[in-house]
C-alpha cells in the first residue's frame, strides 16, 4: 500500500484514464453523436474533477461537447474495452492485456488522486473517533463488533462509546473505490488477504477487487455519494468513501492508526485541503 494510506486516511486512490489511440472525430469504429462530442465514463470518485474539467473545457471551446457519466470504474471500463465510450476513468487501472485488447489500441495516464475515508454516522458517536486497524477489518470481515468493543474504548479514553453494533455499508457496484479499500485489507491483515484478496497478485495491480460478495449483513449502495447517504440514514453505521462524499453530507471521520500504531492522524487535521 502506499505512503499515504499509512498515514491514516485509510488509503489513497489514484485515478486513471483510459482513452483510445485515435483523434476524436476523426475516423475509427467508436460511436459518437457528432464530430464534437467526446463520451466517457467510469470513476464515481473522479466524477466531480471530470465534470468540472469538462465544463471549463467547453467554455473555452464551445464546438466541443464532453460528456461523462459517473457509473463506476468497472462499468466504466467495461464500456471502454467494448467501444461505446471514447474514453473511461478508473480507480483501479487496466492491466497490460486489457489495454492490448482495445481495438486500435489505447493509452492509460494518470489524472488525480484523492483520499478514502472510514466514514459514520455521527449521531451518538464522538465527533472525534479514532479506530483500531484490526476492529474495522473485524467489521468488514463481518464478524460481531460493536462500538463499545473495548479496542475502540482504549483507543479513544474518557469518551462515550455506546453498545450498539457496528453497521457496515458497502458499495454493490464494480468500483475503484472498492479496489482501492480492499487493497488496504489486504495489506494490513492477512486474514482478509487470504479470504478475500486477489490470487494473482502482481505489482501492478495489487491484491484489490472492484466487487465483491461481503460477509456478514453488510448493506450495499451504488457510488460513493449512494455509500455516504446510507451511512447518513443508518445510524451507527460506518463506510469506506470519498472524502468529499463523506464531507458532503456531514458523516463523521474516523482518525486510524498508522502503520506503526503510534499516532491518529485525521483526514481534516489542520493544514490538510481535499484535491
């Protein structure tokens, strides 16, 4: 895992985007409504930075037309590889063969990076929460936790915690928000790495999935703004989002440890700006 997700956010996502080896409006199979418009999809995560881009974009060149769906790096990428969309973003990346199997070829850059949160309901919860490694990989693992587990407790002395269980809110779509998350797992607890992480792991592409069947009575939402308005509705109820879909709505962050289990860094700590 990277640098930054041991500092405690939980992970770092960088975004890719995948596009083809052609001008846009100049010949090739790709479907397009006009010799101006150009089509993508993918990254909910990205969609915000994309839709501003595009918008500035089109400002400054009003004959061009980019539209950009926010459906997830898997769909995103899925449509890419079969040609409805001239270009896709990801969380993930595509491998080697994916972007070899591109008709014409394809070119895969990086375009921004962003951070993922352990995101909660704040009603009855301190504002502040730190949260032990191995608690929240208990909870995703879908094994019994509740808030009171006296790991949370010795984390975070003098503070309320209350008996109640913790609710895990997962993402039902293919998504590199998912890989990125499950790629952490893996990499701080061997047990989720065994159970659930990628046999063939390689350099690349590490040892995340973009979906998964989660264990336990996980509850599932399409997108990180879907993820962040379940946590919102559900009380006692945490998930893995993008800061500004956790921030949007008001949830709370969890501080997590760092890789030496020493300190409680937090994603709004002061001097610290979103992307």
């Amino acid at each position: 895992m990277n640098d930054l997700g041991k500092l405690g956010y939980c992970t770092a996502s960088a975004v890719w985007c995948v596009m083809a080896l052609m001008t846009i409006g100049c010949g090739g199979s790709r479907p397009k409504t006009s010799d101006a418009a150009v089509t993508g999809g993918g990254s909910t995560f990205a969609a915000p930075i994309i839709e501003t881009w595009a918008e500035q974009y089109h400002k400054r060149h009003a004959d061009v037309d980019i539209k950009y769906e926010s459906i997830g790096s898997g769909e995103g990428e899925k449509r890419f590889i079969e040609g409805s969309i001239d270009f896709g973003g990801t969380d993930a990346g595509l491998s080697e063969a994916a972007l070899g199997s591109v008709e014409g070829g394809a070119i895969q850059i990086p375009i921004t990076a962003g951070i993922i949160v352990l995101a909660f309901n704040p009603e009855g919860l301190p504002a502040k929460l730190n949260l032990p490694r191995d608690v929240y990989v208990d909870a995703f693992l879908g094994k019994e936790t509740r808030w009171n587990d006296p790991r949370i407790q010795k984390a975070n002395p003098g503070k309320e915690l209350p008996d109640q269980p913790i609710h895990v809110v997962v993402r039902q779509d293919s998504s590199g928000t998912t890989f990125a998350f499950t790629n952490h797992l893996s990499a701080i607890n061997d047990e989720w790495a065994d159970r659930f992480g990628r046999s063939s792991a390689d350099a690349s592409m590490g040892r995340g999935v973009k979906v998964l069947d989660w264990p336990g009575a996980a509850m599932n939402a399409s997108g990180n703004s879907g993820v962040a308005g379940r946590i919102k509705q559900t009380t006692y109820s945490i998930g893995y989002v993008q800061y500004g879909a956790a921030r949007e709505v008001g949830l709370g962050m969890a501080a997590l440890e760092n890789k030496l289990e020493t300190t409680w860094p937090h994603p709004e700590r002061r001097g610290w700006k979103p992307c």
